[in-house]
C-alpha cells in the first residue's frame, strides 16, 4: 500500500497548481458578485486572462519563476477582493479610479468590515498558507521542490498564450458597447473589464462646446415648459435658508410603525405640517454625503468616475451660496467632521460659502463614528444661526448630520426606540435604531429653532443625502424584514427613495406626489426666495411648479444609464432594450412606461453636465 507521506508531489508544474487555485477564487467572486452564475461562464471569461500571465511568466521567466506566481496570484486576489467589497458597498464594478479613494476607506473601515462576510476570506486560504509555510525554514526550498521548475515546452505555451489572447479580445470586443457595469464585466469578465477600463480612459472625452449648452436646451431634454409667473416666487423673500442633511436617511421611515411604536415621530409631524415629496430621490456617487452637497448646491449631476470633490474643486462653480452672497446673505456649513475628509475644505471653497464649521468648532463631546454627536451639531449650530440672526444679515446655513452612519453602531444609551426580538443584531435593526436617535436629535433642534424664533423666519428644507439599506449588502434576514416592513420585495426604486421636506412659513401642508431628486433642490428653493436663475445653468427644475414630469439620470449607485421618469425607474442592460423598469405605483405594469427617447435623452444631459462643469474656468487658488 502506498503511503500518503511518501507520494511525490514533484512533477506538479507551477502552471496547473496556481490555475486551479485562481479557478477556486474566480467562482467565489463571481457568485459574490453575479446573479446565476452559469457553470462554464466563470473559467470561459476569467482563465485566459490568468493563462495571459502564466504563459509571460513560463515564457521569460527562469530563476524567479515561483516568485512571479506568487506575486500574480496575490495581485489578481486583491482585485477579485476589491470587487467583492466595492460592489457590497457601493453595488458597482471597482475600477482603478477607485485608488483614489483608499484615503476614505481607512476612515470608513468600520462600515467596509461589516459587510465582510467569513466566506470572502476564503480567498485569501492560499496566500496564508503558503506564506506560512515559505516563513519557516527552509520554506522556499521546499516549495521549490514540490514543483518540476523546467522550462516548459515553447511551442505549447505559445499555443496556449495565442489561444488564450484570442479569447480575452472576444471576451472584450462585442461587450464594450454594453451601458450596464455590472452586466459588462459579466461578459467580459472581472479581469479583463479591469483591464479595458485603464486602456478606454486614456481616449479623450467627446465634450459639448459651452457655447451650445443652454438653459433652452437642458429643459427640451428634460421636458419643462417654465411657467411664465411661477407659483410661490418670492413668497419666502429676505427669509433665512436652513438646508438640514439627513445621513443615510431613507423615505420608507417616515410614518413607519415597529410593535406599534413610531420610529421616527418628529419626522413624520414636520411630514404632516409642513410640504412633503415622497417620490424624491438620491443623486449621488462614490462621495456619498459630499456628493449630495455638491449636487443640492449647483444642480449639476456628478462626475462619471470620481466623487465631485475630487474631480471639480479647481472650477469656479455656479452655484446657491454664491447666488445668496449677490443677495446680501451669510453662508456657511456645518459638519462636525474633519474638513479634510472628502476633500470637503476645496469644494467649499468652489462653491463659495464664506464660512465652514467642523470638528475644531464642535470639539470632541460625546464623539460617535466620525465626530461629536447629531446633538452636539444641532445645540452649537443652533447657537451660530441665533447670533448671525441677531446681526439682522439673513443667512443660508447647510447642516449635515453624520451620527447615523453605516454601519449605524450607535452607542445603546442614544437608543430611542426598543425593538423587537428579530431586529436584534442585524443590519436593519441598527439601521432603525441609528434613525430614531437621529430623527430625536432633529426633534431638539426643531424644538431649539422655535425658541429662538428662528423657525418662522426661515425656507428649512430637510432631505435624505443617500440610501441607507443596499440591497445588494443585506442578507437573507436583512431582505427579509424589509420585504415584512414594505409587505412586498425591497427592489431599487426603494433603495434610492429619501424624503424632501419643504417648511414654507406661512404656507398650507402637502403631500406631493410628483417626482424629483437633489439637482432639484436649487431652483425650487431659488424660486421662493424670488430669485431669477435666467443667468445660470441648472439641471434641476423646480418642484412646487412642475407640470407632473421629470426625468432624472442615476449613476454610480445604478449602472450608467438608468433613470427615473414620473412613473418608473429604468435599468438597462447591454442598453435599453434588454433593461428592466421599475413602476413607482405598481409592480405590475400592463404597458411599458419608459421610452428609449427618455434614455437617450438622460445620457445626453450627463453628458451635458459633464461637458459644461469642465469647461468653467478654473478658480483663483487662495496662495499657501
């Protein structure tokens, strides 16, 4: 009988070993990423491009060979992981662009952790183990050993390189025009849509000449007809603007009952008292929360690949502090981060507010996540507004609250609701509980804005900055209680739902139905403080006097080319005919409520937005 400890393992070549252990990795990631994953599709997109490498390694390299695997193994593990944990987070493909951002990851490490599930590390078994085993003695001698180092034969790494090439070019070729990210690197592949992405980026972008992009034209593509005398122009003039920022705040929470309780009382009275949206919609992109600010202060739609602070601080920027500065306000933000995070210090400058607050001003009481609580924000900002009031200037305040950040891991003594047994110890439980403290806090600064007579004073527009509940980041018991709390399937138009509540004083409470997004804060709250936006360019319209259509484009949360129209959210797939819609009323619709000319027309205003931030001067830069 032939003993275990006497098989000899050195006529295993390096080539066979490392391909099976990439074919191991390659179905982990796919099934991560992948809706049913077809059993050849795998090994038919992903081997040649690891067969690519090999072949380079088995062809040039002699005395380095096993260095050379190792190094390739660990650098194509690192990407297949970074596609797992990007699109978790942010339910797209990675890409290089995303190099950029590693400053910000190490700042939300918490919140990229919590969506780890055990299984992703599988990935890395290998890496562990032979890197175990290459630290003791004699390690790398033994792995050498254990494979048959001779060069293999030429003419069949030739065949298999050739062979292999081909495929990565049919693999890329046919799919390049696909408008769905993720349906891209499907068919392509995770390696070689990685590899396509750094090669098409070098090819110039196709801009618009600033000359033919007009207000005229933005509203022919969206479909506005402005009204001549529109309806509340200048009902709020000379009042205070008081935007509040809701972090990771979704619509589906307002009015929403657990074990009977309200998660979120204060929220749903300022619903019921003053004018709410419930078709609103996020706009954001990889900044997330800085996005936001962005979007809601210039109504231009954000950049293809880079968060708006990376991409456009060096531009002078229209935009709604500036708008306020020629009306003689005060402007100034609030966030008790660091200004520095998502280069927040630039992008303040570009849009011009005069003053910023952060975590210097606000200190280090009670310190949850990032910075000093939702309470600590609202009591000093609340303080800030009461003596800019006093000095008779009117003013416009943005104030962005952060304690209900993902992963939502406030401390239990902030808890304001109890919840039930099955909200215990998951992600939409916390998510629940982080919102009842956040919509208590909003409560006291209500509450400390009447008092100090600010409140009846003051345009106040409250929003959500972004989703809250990734579909693609909830497990099974995560899908499973939203499906129990909406009493059907969580889908997308969900996911990117947040409200929009507009206090008018002296203005009658609504419900509105129609539909808008972030770029359409700008003219809607221009609008009423009886300033005329004939001068600067905006892709946003103004809600209180929309006709019942809008057309919204999506990205970076949603592949390119989606959007939202007055009765649909559309997704595409390779393109429009193979996408998906949506209905906002109904799951079953008898009729198709989006048009390829909605989607064509919603990727030429991307492209117009994009076109027209790019070609604005750039600003002078303070000297350092």
């Amino acid at each position: 009988m032939l003993q275990l400890n006497r098989i000899r393992l050195a006529n295993i070549k390096p080539f066979v070993f490392f391909s099976a252990i990439m074919i191991l990795k390659i179905y982990l990631v796919w099934i991560a990423i992948f809706d049913g994953v077809p059993p050849w599709g795998p090994l038919l997109k992903e081997i040649p491009f690891v067969w690519v490498l090999f072949c380079l390694i088995e062809w040039f390299a002699s005395k380095r060979k096993i260095g050379l695997y190792l190094t390739v193994n660990l650098i194509v593990t690192a990407v297949f992981f970074a596609a797992i944990m990007y699109h978790k987070y942010y339910g797209v493909m990675v890409t290089y662009h995303a190099l950029e951002q590693v400053n910000q990851v190490t700042a939300v490490k918490n919140s990229v952790f919590s969506l780890l599930a055990p299984y992703y590390l599988l990935i890395f078994l290998d890496i562990v183990v032979i890197g175990f085993w290459l630290f003791r003695k004699k390690g790398a001698e033994k792995l050498k050993n254990l494979f048959n180092l001779k060069k293999a034969s030429t003419g069949v790494i030739a065949v298999i390189f050739g062979i292999s090439l081909l495929v990565c070019i049919f693999n890329i070729w046919p799919n390049r025009a696909s408008m769905n990210e993720i349906k891209k690197a499907e068919q392509m592949g995770i390696l070689n849509y990685e590899t396509y992405t750094i090669f098409s980026s070098s090819k110039k972008e196709d801009l618009v000449d600033a000359k033919e992009i007009t207000q005229a034209k933005v509203n022919q593509l969206k479909g506005i007809t402005a009204p001549d005398e529109p309806n509340y122009f200048g009902v709020a003039e000379g009042k205070n603007l008081i935007i509040i920022q809701l972090e990771s705040f979704q619509n589906f929470l307002i009015d929403l009952k657990v074990d009977g309780k309200e998660v979120t009382p204060n929220l749903n009275r300022l619903a019921k008292e003053n004018i709410y949206f419930k078709h609103f919609y996020q706009m954001v992109g990889q900044g997330n929360t800085s996005d936001a600010e962005f979007v809601v202060n210039t109504s231009f739609y954000i950049p293809y690949n880079e968060a708006a602070t990376q991409n456009y601080p060096s531009k002078d920027l229209p935009s709604l502090p500036k708008l306020l500065r020629e009306q003689g306000y005060d402007t100034a933000t609030f966030h008790t981060n660091v200004v520095e995070f998502w280069n927040r210090a630039e992008l303040y400058d570009a849009i011009g507010f005069d003053k910023y607050y952060d975590q210097p001003f606000f200190g280090t009481e009670d310190t949850v996540f990032f910075g000093p609580s939702d309470e600590v924000l609202y009591k000093k900002t609340a303080e800030v507004l009461d003596k800019t009031q006093q000095s008779g200037q009117p003013f416009y305040s943005h104030v962005i609250s952060m304690t209900a950040h993902h992963p939502y891991t406030t401390p239990p003594e902030k808890d304001k609701i109890v919840l039930p047994e099955q909200y215990q110890d998951n992600m939409v439980g916390d998510y629940l509980r982080a919102q009842s403290y956040a919509d208590y806090a909003l409560g006291e600064f209500v509450e400390d804005l009447q008092q100090k007579g600010l409140w009846d004073n003051s345009v106040i527009v409250i929003y959500g900055d972004h989703l809250g509940l990734p579909m693609y980041s909830l497990d099974k018991q995560g899908l499973a209680l939203m499906q129990e709390i909406y009493g059907r399937e969580y889908t997308y138009k969900d996911m990117i739902n947040i409200p929009l509540i507009l206090h008018i004083p002296g203005e009658a409470p609504a419900v509105k139905d129609n539909v808008g997004g972030q770029v359409d804060i700008l003219p809607t709250v221009a609008n009423l403080l009886g300033i005329n936006l004939d001068q600067q360019l905006h892709f946003g319209e103004d809600l209180l006097n929309q006709t019942g259509y809008n057309l919204l484009p999506q990205r970076y949360y949603l592949p390119s080319g989606s959007f939202l129209n007055d009765e649909a959210l559309f997704i595409p797939g390779a393109g429009y005919n193979d996408g998906t819609e949506h209905p906002l009323a109904t799951d079953t619709p008898q009729q198709s409520l989006t048009t390829e000319g909605e989607f064509n027309r919603a990727l030429e205003l991307l492209r117009l937005s994009d076109s027209y931030v790019q070609q604005l001067p750039d600003r002078e830069m303070p000297e350092e």
